[in-house]
C-alpha cells in the first residue's frame, strides 16, 4: 500500500519509529547507527530508513519543518502503516539561560496558539503532552548512558520568524522552557489515533543568549540524543 505521501508497503515501516525533521538527519542516523538498513521512503525527499539497532527493527522517518508536515507524516504512519509510537527527535531554542547548547530536553507537554488539532480533531485544548510510558523509558536509557534530561513543556510555534518575540511571556504562563515547532501536531494524532508519541530534543540555539549551532552541527552532531532514543526504541 502506499499514501500520498509516503511510498512504503505497509510491513516496510517498523513498529517504533524516530522522527527527526531535517531529511538528511535521517540519513545520517541511517547511516551510522542502524544494521541492515534500506531506504522506504522518498516521495518529496522526505527520507525514511527501516534497519536493525541491536537487532530490534526501528524505523527512521523525516517530519519536514511545522505542524503541517509534521500532522502529515505522523497521521500517516499511525493511521495507515500500524506505527505505534513515535519519537521525535530534534532541535529547539531555549527560553531559558540554564538550558545551554546541547542541553537535551525531553518533552512533556507543548503548547501551541496553532489551530492544527482543532481544525484536524475539534481539540479545544492548547497544551497537549506526551506519553508517560514512553517518557519513563527514555528518562530511564538516559541515566543508564550518563546524559542528564531536563523535563518541561515546549512552545511549538508556526512561526520561526517573529517580529516581535515575546517568549518571556510563555516562559511565566506556561512555563515553556524550549521552542520547536512540531510536537504539538505529534501529540494531537498520537491522542487521535490511540497511539504513543514524545519528543526528545537537543538545544540548538538560545533566545536568551543568543548562541547558536551551524546547520552541519544541526545534521551531524545531536548524537546525545540519537543513542538515547534508539536503546529506548528497541525497549518499547
């Protein structure tokens, strides 16, 4: 079977599957952490790779950028393709000064002013969260690796640019600690779907501070987080 927006057949996609947004991060995973991998997906260039970590199959399927990608690919996979979790994993930009570059934090709810999960599902609420389930074990591989997570809620924004960003303002409200821009659309369709869904990302750059990594940073080195969702993966 195919979709619109995805070429597999339906036993080409692995249970648990990770989702970084940038394509070629997916390669790179692919490429220097799975076993036996084939590439299932290149329909917009939108790559996605099934191979082996340690033996357990694991799936890794690029997002593309926003809610709307996102609510594609990740609706897809749970509706069509029997996906019963989903990781993201990916970048975010800090509201806060204790969080610095490569701090990993792991999701546990994103709030959004998006319209994606009313418009997709009648959703009236404007902060969704993350699996408990799937958050225990990843929590769990990080301290049996040595990295140090921190726990909180993420801004999930539709836009990157802002004329006048007033992250203050969500960091006293709702203690929005990160922003991203695909967790919401991720939560929304796990709930949808009566699937699993979280979201382990690495800080890239601070609003605060206004450090920030490279785009070749970005693609090649969030490795921290990579190692801690494969060994959550193949528990799950």
């Amino acid at each position: 079977m195919a979709t619109p927006h995805i070429e597999a057949n339906k036993g080409d996609i692995a249970k648990v599957v990770l989702m970084p947004g940038d394509p070629l991060r997916a390669k790179f995973i692919a490429e220097n952490f799975l076993e036996n991998y084939r590439m299932v997906n290149t329909v917009r260039n939108m790559y996605a790779y099934t191979g082996t970590y340690k033996g357990h199959p694991v799936t890794v399927f690029a997002s593309g950028m926003g809610c709307p990608s996102m609510g594609i690919y990740s609706y897809e996979l749970f509706k069509f393709y029997d996906v019963d979790k989903i990781i993201r994993i990916g970048s975010a930009g800090a509201y806060t000064k204790d969080l610095g570059l490569f701090s990993l934090v792991l999701v546990t709810g994103s709030y959004s002013e998006s319209t994606y999960a009313k418009v997709q599902g009648d959703e009236q609420r404007n902060i969704l969260y993350s699996s408990n389930e799937v958050n225990e074990v990843l929590d769990r591989k990080a301290t049996e690796l040595g990295y140090h997570l921190t726990k909180g809620i993420v801004d999930c924004s539709d836009v990157f640019y802002k004329e006048n960003d007033k992250f203050e303002e969500l960091y006293n409200k709702y203690n929005c600690i990160a922003v991203e821009m695909e967790t919401f659309a991720l939560f929304h369709n796990a709930n949808v779907t009566g699937k699993k869904a979280a979201a382990l990302v690495t800080i890239s750059d601070s609003l605060v501070t206004h450090e920030e990594t490279t785009s070749e940073e970005r693609q090649n080195s969030f490795t921290d987080m990579i190692k801690i969702a494969l060994e959550a993966a193949i528990e799950l």
